[in-house]
C-alpha cells in the first residue's frame, strides 16, 4: 500500500477530528508520526488540517451556496479540503480538483468534481457573498465569542481579534541563560531576531532542533514573560510554581533567580509532572524540584508548609482564548459554560494555595485567557475572600493591540 499523500493525510485528520473530542495538534502528531512524507508533505499536511480547523465556517458557508441539501460527512470534509485549496490557498484550480477528487472513491467522485468545478465558475459570486457576511462567518468563529468580543472591545478590535486567530503563529523563544547568552545565541542561530522590548525573547524562522536539545533555548511566546516578570522573584527566595507543567514558566523564574533558590513545581498529573521534571533537567534549573499536588483537593500533600513561600506563582488553567491562533481547533470545542466552569477551577486552586504564602509574600495570579470572568473577576472574589490580600499590580496583552498572545496577570500582596 502507498504511503498517503499530504491531502489523503489532512482528510483523515478531519475525520478523526470531526468523530472524536481529541484536539487537532494531537491527532496531527499522532498521524504524522506514522507517515512517510517528506518534510514539504508533512507542512503542506498541516496547512491543509489546521486551515480547514481555522476557516471551516465559512467553508461551510461557500459548500451551502454550491449544494443544497444534507451531504455525507465525508463528503463534505472533501469539499472543504478542495475549497480551500482553491480560494484560500489559491492552489491552481486542476490540481486543486483533480487530487481532491481522486480521494473521493467511485461514489463520491461525481459530487466532488461537479461541486468543485461549480465553484471555479462562480468564484467571484461567492468570495462577494462572503465579504458581505458578519464576522462569525468571514473569519469562522462562533457567534457567541464574536458577540463576547464585540460587547468587550468593540466591533473593530473584535475584528482584528478574529483575524489574528486565524493567522499561523510565529516561532518565539526565550534564550535559557541558565545555558548560555543571548549573544552566543544569536550568533548560533543566523535567523534570530531579537526582541527589543523583550531582550531575552527571539523571533526565529525556524525550529533550533539542536538548541533546544541543549536547553539553551524554549519555545513560548513572549506574553509568558508577563506573569514571570511581575513575580519578579530574587535570588535566594522560596517560590511555588502552583500549576506548573510542562515548566516553561518555572524554568524561566529559575533562570531569573540565578538558580539561587528553591522553587517548588507542582502539577497534579503525574505524566505532565514527569514532563516537568525533564524539561527542567534540560533546562538547567537546578533549584527547581517538582511535587506531585492536586489543588481541587483543597488539601496539601504534606511535603508543604502554611506561609513557607515568598512569592507563589498561580498560572491557572483557563479557556485558552488569549493563544487561539496556537490553539486552531479550540473555538470549535469551546463552550459558554465553560467561563464559569473555569472560573469555579481558578478560585478553588487560589483558595487552597493562598495559605502558603508568607506575610509580606507576593502571589501572582495568571492566565492565558481574555475573559473577565476568568481575570477580573477571579481576583476580585480572591480579595473579598481574603483581607489580608492587596491588588498591587495588573496587566494585560491584547493580541490585536500588543501583537503577541493574549495574557492577564495580576499581583497580590500579603500584608498580613
């Protein structure tokens, strides 16, 4: 049997993506780990995959304009692969056509070719169909986070948010000075660019396979500096990374330590802590060590003691909606009872890691969400709940006005 082309290989991930709960990087992976593509098939794979994922409503949208009635589930994921070759990738209209039918199979073939060739015919009717639809169609989101959005920031920046998201993310990464500098960094690797505002983060043009091996560097958007940087921790210190695989942020308070410390790295899934603990021996931070602790129980593991921590980083699981352009599939899966599901999670891991601080201890809660829910409204519960507890500080990075993922986090003072 032939190895599966690069589209035979996205249809299938659309297939599993469309009958499972699994999120698309996942099933991605697994697929590609198993297939003999060439490293141009595996991106063009990919492309194929997560922009269906980013487009599919308006894909849908075209198909519902070319075909009245229900169509075949299968069918219709054939219909999106060769659409959007055709008007958003601009693939040239045989081949576009002619590999996406050949998917197909016998019975399927006539549907495909007719279809496909009725959208060469009418494109310019349909591109100006869709330029005439609302955000939830233009950009594929649902109605509800474009009405959230819209009600928050207004309908420009809720625009330019669903645009953003459907933009493949760029490649960051902090240079790992527990490893090396940022000068020897950048001469090793020709395409980094340095950020200005950010000097220890880099843009790159391409995955530093060997670098990363090495832990000089790791991969995460420069937003992540935000709740790191507001702790703000010193040498020396006790710290409590609360919600910490796979340790991208604990490496970071450890390098900004001087590895002069005790950090403390919790998580409560024991494969994510094992994650942890490689990516911190790779990384360097030797004053990091890692706790299996499930916060929900509201209840330590014993290995922690009342008011032992100086500074507690609390970066919360959350809705993720702040990193959705990393994220292709997750508007999909997401739902509106999801913000008070979540907020109901962060207030629970507060309220049991808030007695670990010290008196004069600072905590920072933060997420990767942009909902008030979620932000705001977390911390201002947190403070009703504990007096003792002062807002000192608050930051947020919009996408559509700081240009990097979306982040909150604030900082609480123990006065008490």
């Amino acid at each position: 049997m032939a190895p599966p082309s690069a589209r035979e290989l996205a249809f299938t991930a659309l297939s599993h993506w469309r009958r499972t709960d699994r999120f698309a990087d996942a099933i991605l992976q697994q697929l590609l780990s198993h297939a003999e593509l060439s490293s141009s098939d595996r991106a063009f794979a990919t492309e194929l995959f997560y922009g269906i994922l980013r487009n599919l409503t308006l894909l849908d949208f075209w198909i519902d304009h070319l075909r009245s009635g229900s169509i075949e589930h299968d069918s219709r994921d054939l219909l999106r692969l060769g659409l959007y070759q055709l008007f958003l990738l601009r693939t040239p209209g045989h081949a576009a056509v002619f590999e996406t039918v050949e998917l197909g199979g016998r019975r399927k073939r006539p549907l495909i070719n007719g279809v496909l060739r009725a959208a060469l015919r009418r494109s310019a009717e349909l591109q100006a169909a869709a330029a005439s639809e609302g955000l939830a169609t233009r950009w594929s989101h649902p109605e509800f986070l474009v009405e959230r959005w819209t009600q928050t920031y207004g309908a420009e920046a809720a625009a330019a948010l669903c645009a953003w998201n459907n933009k493949p993310a760029p490649l960051y990464a902090r240079v790992n000075l527990l490893r090396t500098t940022v000068e020897a960094f950048l001469g090793a690797n020709s395409t980094a660019k340095q950020l200005d505002q950010l000097p220890r983060f880099v843009r790159l043009e391409t995955i530093p396979t060997e670098a990363l091996a090495r832990g000089d560097c790791y991969v995460q958007d420069p937003s992540t500096a935000t709740a790191c940087e507001l702790l703000d921790p010193q040498p020396g210190e006790t710290v409590l990374d609360a919600c910490a695989a796979p340790g991208g942020k604990t490496s970071y308070l450890a390098d900004l330590m001087h590895n002069s410390g005790d950090v403390v790295a919790c998580d409560r899934n024991p494969a994510r802590l094992e994650i942890l603990r490689e990516n911190l021996h790779r990384l360097g931070a030797t004053s990091g060590r890692v706790l299996l602790q499930d916060w929900m129980a509201n209840e330590s593991s014993g290995a922690l003691t009342a008011g032992s921590f100086d500074r507690i980083l609390v970066d919360a699981p959350c809705t993720n909606t702040g990193v959705m352009r990393r994220r292709v599939d997750l508007r999909w899966r997401l739902q509106s009872k999801d913000f008070a599901r979540m907020r109901h999670e962060q207030l629970t891991i507060l309220r049991s890691v808030v007695p670990f601080l010290k008196p004069g201890g600072v905590l920072v809660y933060s997420t990767c969400s942009m909902e008030s829910e979620e932000n705001e409204v977390v911390v201002a519960q947190v403070l009703r709940d504990a007096p003792f507890l002062r807002l000192s500080e608050q930051r947020s990075v919009l996408p559509f006005r700081d240009h990097y993922d979306g982040a909150f986090a604030a900082k609480l003072t123990r006065v008490t």
